[in-house]
C-alpha cells in the first residue's frame, strides 16, 4: 500500500519501525554495503543491499534473509 502525505513518517506511524530500526546496523561485507539484523555475535541477517553494482543483487550470497557470518 501507498501512503502520500505531507506530515513526517513518524507521526503516522509512531513507534511501529522505531524499535526493528535499532537493532539494524550498517556494515561492509566483502566490499558491499548492506543493512543487517544481528543474530548473535558472530552472524547476521540481510535485511537490504546499498549497492550500485547490478552484480551484488543477482549474487545469491547475499540476497535478503541470507544469513552471513563474520
């Protein structure tokens, strides 16, 4: 669903991204930036790639809800 308006994000829905945004982090692993939920210390869940080169999208290493490990 689309939701347009001219009143921030946060006032429409309040706390409801707020609390699974906090336990996201940004990292760079093997050279491409992404978002991840920690698992535990040693691996993590791909929430979302940031990354310009088509490759990294298509590589199914590193598709969202892959698990990686450090």
């Amino acid at each position: 669903m689309v939701h347009y308006a001219a009143i921030p994000e946060e006032l429409i829905f309040g706390q409801f991204n707020q609390n699974k945004a906090k336990s996201q982090k940004e990292i760079f692993y093997q050279g491409i930036r992404m978002i991840v939920e920690p698992i535990n210390f040693r691996e993590a869940k791909i929430i979302k790639i940031l990354s310009s080169d088509p490759q990294d999208y298509i590589n199914p290493l590193f598709q969202p809800g892959a698990v990686i490990k450090f």
